[in-house]
C-alpha cells in the first residue's frame, strides 16, 4: 500500500505550540514534522541535517525513543488518518454505505446505517423525542451524522451508555445529548504519557526492542 500523503494540521494547536520559535525555527520544526510522516521516525543525522546543528527549542518538540526522535502528536496523528483511511477502505469494498451519508471523521468512520441495530433505534427513539416533544428535526443527512457520531463517541461505543444518555435527555427534556458525568478522576498528563509508551513497547515487541523511558526528552 503506497504511503499516506496527507496527515491532519490543527492550525490553532501549531501556532501556540510554536510561538517562541523564530520563522527560522518554525520552518525547521514543520520540515521535521513531514520528514516523521513519511519515514515514520528520525535520526540524529535527520535532525542535525535539518537543524543545521542542536537546536534546543527544537529538538525540545520530540522524544527520544530507541535511539530515535518521535514527535508525539504527529505519531498519534499519522495513526489516526491510517485507522480513517483504512475504514474507508474496507467500506467502500462492502459498497453498502451511502454517498450522502458519508463524513470524514478524524476519530471514526462511523454511518447511521451500518452501526448496530440496537444503536439505530435508540437513535431513531431520540429523533421522534426531538420531533414530539421539541419540534425539531436534523436538517440535513450531514447535521444528522455529526450529532449521531457524538452520540457514539459519548458513548464509547456502548449501547448501555447511548441508551443512559439518550434517556437523561428525554426525562430532563434536554435539546441536545450530553455526556454522564462519572466520578473517575481525569487522567493525568504523565498516565497518558505512560499508556503511550506502553503502546510504543507494544508495537515494537516484534522486533524485540522496547521504550527507553530514562533516556528521552519530554515537552508537554
């Protein structure tokens, strides 16, 4: 399979993560950025080819892993868009998913019509709520999948959830869906940081290496 020639930018996230920087600087780090996408990590000889040297602010904006250096976000990103493209993939070979219906997601490529039918009517249970009891419709097959794809991603995907999450709507008769809070305490930054290198370890474990976790540069 040729290699993926696009990768998501989030404008908003780049400019603030990158306003110290000098335009030299910028220029360096987004040439870097791309060079990851394409080889997957890089070098000492990449950065330094690159750089032009050690650049400290720079280099601050990748970790050390294996001996290589990975931009954390533009990793989690890459896989991202390979999950997408892949589901598209698979969807488009089963020629079951209609054209009005499809929307690139960059978590999910989920439809309406191909989730279970158990989802799909408690999805249609909440339609009729709107209509009865508020008038309202989804204007469009696009509007309608975006509010469909929050329901599921609140969810996690559970169908116990969705129907908790739909019912709190219709007895407090909320317009919208909202997340059930819980009173699991949000995971801290150096968590996700270790699942991520957990996940690392657990991708390389074919290749018999594993994570350096004393030997890396962390940039948050």
């Amino acid at each position: 399979m040729a290699k993926d020639p696009a990768v998501l930018l989030y404008t908003s996230d780049f400019l603030s993560g990158t306003f110290t920087m000098t335009d030299e600087q910028v220029g360096r780090y987004i040439r870097l950025l791309c060079l990851q996408h394409q080889k997957g990590k890089l070098s000492e000889k990449d950065m330094q080819s690159i750089c032009r040297g050690y650049d400290a602010e720079v280099y601050e904006k990748f970790e050390l892993v294996d001996g290589y250096y990975i931009n954390k976000r533009m990793y989690e990103e890459a896989e991202k868009r390979s999950k997408f493209t892949e589901s598209r993939r698979k969807n488009a070979s089963a020629k079951h998913m209609p054209k009005h219906m499809e929307i690139e997601n960059e978590n999910e490529n989920r439809n309406i019509n191909t989730i279970n039918t158990e989802f799909n009517q408690i999805w249609e249970e909440w339609k009729l709520y709107k209509k009865e009891e508020h008038r309202d419709k989804y204007k469009s097959p696009k509007t309608e999948q975006r509010a469909f794809d929050n329901l599921y991603k609140l969810a996690g995907g559970d169908i116990e959830m969705a129907r908790q999450i739909v019912n709190h709507s219709i007895v407090n008769k909320y317009k919208g869906l909202f997340e059930i809070k819980t009173n699991q305490p949000k995971q801290t930054k150096l968590s996700q940081y270790t699942n991520w290198l957990h996940e690392l370890n657990t991708k390389h474990e074919d290749s018999g290496t594993q994570v350096n976790t004393e030997n890396k540069r962390i940039s948050f």
